[in-house]
C-alpha cells in the first residue's frame, strides 16, 4: 500500500478521524471520535442558560407541568418513530406539526413576560439601548416628594388604602390611558381626595409624570410571581407587577394594615416611617435625574 493510500485510511474524507484543527480538542478513550472546540463549549454554555432562564420562567406555575408534558409526548414521539408504529407515529406527528404555535398559545402570559423582562434589562439606562432613554432633567416627583409623604402619612394613620406611581424612564401612557386623565399639580389635599373611600377616582393607581399627577383610577398589571406571600393585597400585587415589568416605582398604603411601602425592582420595602418614606423616594428619584 502506497503512502497516499495510507493517509486515506487514516484520514478518510468527511470520516470522524480528521485530524483536529488548532480550535478544536481531542478526547480521550471512549470519546476519541469526537473533536470539541470553543464554540461547540460556548454552543452548550448558551443553550444551558437559556433552558436555565426558561425553568426560572415557568418554576412554580402550571405552565411548567405544560412543558414538561409537550416534553414527554415528544419524547414519545421518537420513540414512536424509532419503532417504525406508521399509525400512531403519524398522529403524533400530525400534532407535533403545529406544536410551535400550541406553545405561543399555551405560553402567552409567559412569552410576554420574558419578552418584556429582556425590553427592560436592554432599555434600562445601563442596557445596550438605554443611551436615548436616559433622563435629561428631573423625574416625575424628584423636585418635591413632600405632598406624596404628608398624603400617605395621613392615609396611612386613617387605614385608607392608596397606589401612586411615579415614572422615570420608562413609558406609562398605556397604564394611564386605562384610567382618567388629570393633568393636575399634585398637593396633599388633592390626593386625600382622590383617595378618599367616597371618591369614584380612589380605586386604582394615580400615575406620576414630570411632577404632575397624569392620571387616576388607572389598571395595573397583577403580578404572577408564586413567591409573592399570600399576606400581600391586591394593591401590593399591583405595583410588583409593575415594577416588575417597568423601572417605575410604587407608593403603597395598605388599606389592611395602614403600613407604608414603597416598591421597586419587583423587591417590596414595607412598615416605612414618614422619614424612611421621603428619604428613599428621594434617593431613588434623584439618584435617576443625575446624568448617566
């Protein structure tokens, strides 16, 4: 046998005994076929972070069982096809044909969600699409948040439930255009109003923009989160849905409790003093007016 012969025998054409190239790896016995490189590692890395972020997604709702049941049918799919079953492999195939958009359909609410979290990270002021978000002079409530403290102060100690949003660089005009339009300069004595249990306008959420109140009695988006404890009011789900999905940050008084909270980030910061109250709204509010 010749020496170019050889070579083709060692190193048939397209065969799994190609010598590796300076990107690839070697493995040992029984694995010596195979020839793993950076980017098959970083292939693997990504798509265990995504399935990772998928499990975080749907962990602890019944979307998860959801999955996991198209799962198993899958699996028995190609167990089905394997055997060579035509009837039933068919069938089943016929249903996986259209199983991308049973999934759009089944997962809605979660698709959204994920979605919207990725919107968020990409348009927050540190995000890779945040530099023209970024706020150019003093945010909703910034210049004083003293009538937004005295108000709840004085809801709080009549257990008089209230939600006041305050926007930054997120957009809010679709959660305002659910309630009444205001346009109105805030004081205390218009919020005890509009939270006044005799008011048409106290059910809801007042939404804060450029210091002005935009509007009142306006829908939040309820929080889905199974962690969320079971003490917490719908007001309270309300502005965690909110923040969840914007960077806006929510005033709460509990008509329950009476107790102060302020949210932010998903994260809630409950029993606040008057003090703590207008110390953190500050902090948060101006911490937003400074250019990045």
């Amino acid at each position: 046998m010749g020496k170019g012969q050889r070579c083709a025998v060692l190193a048939p054409k397209g065969g799994f005994f190609a010598l590796p190239t300076a990107r690839t790896l070697s493995l040992p016995f029984p694995f010596y076929f195979l020839h793993v490189g950076l980017v098959d590692v970083a292939d693997v890395l990504l798509v265990t972070w995504l399935l990772y972020q998928l499990y975080k997604l749907l962990r602890g709702s019944v979307a998860l069982n959801v999955a996991l049941g198209l799962l198993s049918l899958y699996l028995v799919y190609l167990v089905v096809n394997a055997l060579g079953l035509g009837l039933l492999s068919a069938i089943l195939g016929q249903f996986m044909s259209v199983g991308v958009l049973a999934s759009i359909i089944l997962f809605q609410q979660e698709i959204r969600r994920f979605l919207l979290n990725v919107g968020k990270a990409a348009m927050e002021s540190g995000g890779p699409l945040g530099w023209w978000r970024r706020p150019s002079g003093t945010p909703s409530g910034a210049a004083s948040v003293a009538p937004f403290v005295e108000a709840a102060n004085s809801l709080a100690s009549k257990e008089t439930g209230a939600l006041i949003c305050f926007t930054l660089t997120s957009d809010l005009s679709s959660y305002a255009e659910s309630g009444d339009r205001l346009d109105a300069e805030p004081s205390k004595r218009l919020l005890l109003a509009i939270f006044n249990k005799t008011s048409p306008l106290h059910d809801g959420a007042i939404i804060v923009a450029q210091g002005r109140l935009v509007a009142a009695r306006c829908i939040l988006p309820v929080s889905q989160n199974p962690e969320v404890p079971a003490s917490l009011g719908l007001r309270h789900r309300a502005a965690l849905g909110l923040t969840e999905a914007t960077d806006a940050v929510v005033l709460v008084v509990s008509e329950e409790t009476g107790q102060m909270s302020l949210v932010r980030h998903g994260e809630i910061h409950r029993g606040l003093t008057a003090a703590e109250l207008k110390a953190r709204l500050q902090q948060w509010l101006l911490a937003e007016a400074r250019p990045a």
